[in-house]
C-alpha cells in the first residue's frame, strides 16, 4: 500500500497518541499499537474526517470491509453513528476506501458516484432501497441500528455524511468538473435531507490532520454598492510593528452569497477555524434566525443580526458591476469564524420544506480580515474576541497560555513529552501525555466525573471555559508548589487512565459476561481506582513533587517511581473490578436499562449512583481510619 513519508510521519503519531485504545476487527479487538499500516490510514482518516477523537471516536467507528473482518460489505468499508448536540438528531458517516500499491491513483468519479447514489437510496431516500440491498448483513446492521433510533419517537432525523477515500490524489485539476457535476446530482438532497458526499485524497488528508482543514482555494462573495461608500476598507501596511491584520474589510452582502458557500463546501472546509459548529435550528436563536427571514420582518435581518466575521490569506476587491450594484472581494483560503449558527439557519430556512416557500432573502453585514498565515497570534485573538458570547471553546486556544508552557516543562523534567499542539510529531524519544487526554483523566480520576465525560464524549477537544479555569488556575503560573501538584496529579491521571485502557483490553473477556458494561467504563473505573487506592496515589503525587522540587535530572532518570506505580495498578485490577462489578449489581442500579449499555453510562442516575458510591467509600475509609 502507497503511503508517502510526509503521511507515514502522520500515522505513527496518531499511533501514539492511541496507543492505548484498540479497535474492532471482526470478533476481536485489537490494540491500537499493534494494526498494520492499512488499519492506521483507515482509523486516523476517518478520525480526522468526522473530528471526532479519543473514546468518542474508537467506540463508535466500526470497520467493516470483508478483507479484515469478513463480513459480506457492499461498498462500505466502515461507519459511525455519531450523536450531536440535539438528542433528536445524529449522523450516519459511511465510509468507502480505494487504497493503492503505487501513488499514481486517484479518486474516480465512477467509483464515487456508484458510492454516493447506493448511500443515498439506502439510507436517505429509502423509498428507493431493493430487497437485495437490505438483505446485506452489513446494512442490515446499519439499518436496525438507524431504525431503533427512530422509532424511539419525537422529530428524530438522521444527516449521512459520505467520505470516500483514496491514498493516493482525491479531486485533481483535470477533473474539478467532472466531481462537480457528479456532486451536483445530490444537491437536493443535501439541501433537503442533509445528505453529503466528501472526497478526500492525501493532500486533503494532511490538510486536515497538519492545518485542521481542508483549504478553499480561491472563492468570491458579492458585496453591495448601493453608494460609493458603501463599504470600508482599512489598510494596515505601514502598521506591520502592531501584529495587525493587513487588511479589513466591512460591507453589506446579500444572504444567498453566504448560502450559496454553505451549499458548495464541507464544515471541514468553511468552519474548521470556528469555535463550534451548528447547533440545530431548534435552538431559540437560530429559531428566531428562521422565523424573521421567512416573515414580512425579513428586511429587518441586516439591523437585528450581529453579521459574520471571515479570515483569509489573502482579499482582493474586484470592479463594480453596473448593472447588478456590486462589488466581488476574492478570498484565498477563506474560513468563517463567527457566524456558523446563522449561516446554518439561513441555510435551513432556505431549502427547509416547511419555510422555502416562505424564504426572504435579505442583507447581512460582512466582515473580512486578511490575516498573514504567521500572525497566528492576532488570528486566535480575532477568533475569541468574535466568539466571546460562547461558553466554549476547542483546546488548540488554550495551548499558548502560559500554564500549559510550565506543564510541559515540569513533565518534560519527568521524561514524558506533553503534547499541546503536535510537539509528539517530531519528539519521539519520550512518552506522551496529551494536553486534551491530560484534561480527560484529571476529570475522571481526582472529580469522579465520569457520567459527565461519557455524556460528552464528542466533545473531548472542547473545553468549558469554567471547567478550564477551574483546574488551569492563572495564578499557578506564579507558584510553584501548586503547578507543581497540577503538573503531577495530570501526569498520575494519565497513568492510572491509560493502565486501565491496556488492562481492559489485555482482560476484558474474563469479565464481559458477569460486567457487559466494562469496555466502555474506562472513566468510572479511573475515578473508583483513585477512590480505592488513594493513600498509595496521593504517596505517588508526593513523591514526584519532591523529585520535580529537587530539579535532580540524574535522580529523576534513574528512579523507578512511575514504573513501580503502574505495577500498583496491574496488581491492583482485579480488586478495582471485583469493587466496581459490586457496584453494578447493588440495588441502587436495580431500576435502570441495563441492556441499552451506552444509554446507560450516560445517564445521571448511574452518575448520580456512582458517586453515592464513590462517597460511601471514602466515608468508610476516613471512619476506618480515625478508629
């Protein structure tokens, strides 16, 4: 199989970062550390694909091509039945691979578009499905999977996002056309069902994986001219010293220019550099978005609506056109950066079978800054600042702060790399603790916040801006007894969290019969082994800030502290189950679904429960240890 230098560098470090997950292949899972090269391309594809990471990810991607699981697929070679910030909305991604023992393949338009059209007959318009398709064992399995979701009632409905993907070239000069058309077969349904077919060839991979997006080249939006000065133009070349934009542009737009791109490109493409993506048009905002552009009040939008804001590498301002009162402004590599919410709701209200007929295009104000790619500073500043109403934001804007600097330094004395923003790509002489997996296991392990990370699961790359503040505390820049403490307790999170992924996967047939639940309790269980064995972890805590305080490098490299700590734990597991299965089968669970696993380990009474749990434990503990 064809993997170039540049992607074969990729893969190992999507390894390492995983190494303690493992994936499905027919009856058996495996290790992550331990699939072939084909296995790696497939899972970091798709992982950087949906963007969706860590557990949310190896829990719900299923592989199903017949070559390494043998099962009778026809045209889908894996999925993923994805939940969304709506409980009455998920996603189908379905996934076709063409890969190649030499790089002078590409994507064929053949191929995808047998692909696209079988999907969509299937799984969007299924009046069209033939009893020789559903009889497939594979998408029978989809199916039920898809048809129990909707059967649960409410105005439930299912998105299919279609990636097919090559290792070798996706869309190439020669034939942009010809994609284009094919693409454009299925723009009623995507219009009306949400259906989207995505080509990715290796250049778009890396994109995604180096750049978190796929570029836009070259696009235009159509700005009016209703006068000379209908539009402002700040040019900052003589201000270079103040790290300012070089230039910004303010105008007024039609909003079927800002559909008219939400029809043509990907998320992953026109929003990668925004905060988060659409949240549904049942929200009350996005409500009121659809309900004045489809009402008499459509031209008051432009005054009650706050516009969008837009980054490029490069504007150009075209010649006005007469005749039609505009002025086109080129864009290289354009993204939106505040304004998803509405341009989904614009898009919604558009093409919506209840409101299209009622649909009133109207104006909306614009704002472009054309931003020097190395003005990374300015870029994330400008993205904040315009997203400053939400509550949330992805982890790549914190990796600058000053505390995750001093993090990294302190673990870097300790022999273990903390990866904030891709440094695992070219260290590989250390073990890894991420920024995001730190986050999850500090959580999990010291705040028994496991009900929460479970029902949260696609947003591990998303920080809550109180949670952030809560353990990131500013003025531990300025101690160094407790960055010292934060710095360990994230190292002894990770160890106990990734311990218990490898004793899980090394083990976990011993116990499914009597704990069905154990594959998937990865967080509880990190959370109960702290709660079980904390004078031992707080030992271990202490003992590594002494060493980290004593700044000894030749003492540090030759202690075996970390490694007899993680023996604690292997020797420790069967009591943590045997503690944890007590938990399952107590009363205070009699109550609750225990045949839906997933529903289960999301819902608050079992979070509730475990932490009643949790409690009473080191209740007993403490009165233990007074007597």
């Amino acid at each position: 199989m064809f993997i170039s230098d540049k992607m074969k560098t990729e893969l190992d470090f999507f390894k390492r970062l995983h190494e303690h997950y493992s994936i499905q292949l027919g009856k058996n899972f495996t290790s992550i550390k331990d699939v072939d090269d084909k296995i790696l391309y497939i899972l970091t594809s798709a992982s950087y694909a949906m963007d969706i990471f860590e557990d949310g990810f190896f829990e719900n991607f299923v592989i199903t091509d017949k070559a390494l699981t043998g099962k009778e697929e026809l045209l889908i070679d894996a999925y993923a039945f994805i939940e969304t910030d709506s409980k009455q909305e998920k996603h189908l991604h379905l996934f076709q691979y063409k890969l190649h023992e030499n790089g002078t393949k590409g994507a064929s338009p053949v191929d995808v578009n047998q692909f696209a059209s079988l999907m969509n007959d299937i799984f969007v318009q299924r009046e069209l499905r033939t009893g020789q398709e559903v009889d497939n064992p594979v998408f029978k399995e989809i199916i039920d999977l898809t048809d129990e979701f909707i059967n649960k009632g409410g105005l439930r409905t299912i998105k299919v996002k279609c990636h097919f993907i090559t290792n070798t070239y996706g869309i190439s000069s020669t034939n942009t056309k010809t994609f284009s058309d094919l693409l454009g077969k299925f723009e009623y349904a995507k219009q009306n069902y949400g259906f989207d077919v995505q080509v990715y060839g290796e250049k778009e991979l890396l994109n995604l994986i180096i750049n978190g997006k796929i570029e836009i080249a070259k696009e235009t939006i159509e700005i009016l001219m209703d006068s000379p000065n209908s539009y402002r133009l700040e040019i900052n070349s003589k201000k270079e010293e103040f790290g300012l934009p070089d230039k910004v542009l303010i105008g007024i737009c039609n909003v079927n220019e800002l559909i008219r791109l939400q029809n043509k490109y990907h998320h992953n493409q026109l929003y990668s550099e925004n905060i988060r993506l659409y949240i549904g048009e049942r929200t009350s905002v996005n409500k009121d978005i659809i309900k004045t552009i489809t009402s008499t009040e459509s031209q008051w939008f432009s005054y009650m609506n706050n516009g969008i804001s837009i980054i490029c590498d490069e504007l150009t301002i075209g010649d006005v056109k007469t005749k039609k009162g505009t002025r086109p402004i080129g864009m290289i590599n354009l993204q939106i950066i505040n304004g998803c919410q509405t341009v989904n709701a614009l898009y919604s209200a558009k093409y919506n079978e209840d409101t299209r007929d009622k649909f009133r295009p109207s104006n909306i104000l614009i704002k472009i800054y054309q931003i020097k790619p190395v003005n990374q500073l300015f870029k994330q500043r400008v993205i904040s600042a315009t997203n400053n109403q939400n509550a949330v934001k992805t982890f790549s804007f914190f990796a600058n702060d000053q505390i995750q600097i001093d993090i990294q330094e302190n673990l870097n004395k300790l022999g273990y790399l903390y990866d904030r923003k891709g440094e695992a790509r070219q260290n590989t002489s250390k073990k890894v603790v991420t920024m995001v997996q730190g986050a999850l296991a500090f959580r999990a392990v010291f705040e028994y916040r496991g009900q929460e990370l479970r029902a949260g699961m696609g947003q591990s790359r998303v920080f809550k801006k109180d949670e952030y503040n809560r353990i990131y505390k500013e003025e531990y820049t300025n101690n160094t007894d407790e960055l010292n403490i934060l710095s360990v307790k994230l190292l002894t999170a990770s160890l106990i969290l990734n311990e218990i992924k490898d004793l899980i996967n090394e083990h976990y047939k011993t116990y499914l019969k009597e704990l069905p639940i154990i594959k998937k309790s990865t967080y509880y269980l990190s959370g109960l082994y702290y709660a079980l064995f904390m004078k031992e972890c707080d030992l271990f805590i202490n003992n590594i800030v002494k060493l980290l305080k004593e700044d000894n490098s030749i003492k540090i490299k030759h202690s075996t502290i970390i490694e007899t700590f993680i023996k604690q734990i292997e020797t420790n597991f069967e009591q943590l189950i045997n503690k944890y299965q007590e938990f399952y089968d107590s009363k205070k669970l009699s109550g609750l679904d225990k045949t839906d696993i997933d529903n289960l380990l999301k819902s608050v009474e079992f979070g509730k429960q475990y932490n009643i749990f949790i409690n009473d434990l080191l209740s007993n503990a403490k009165n233990k240890a007074e007597k």
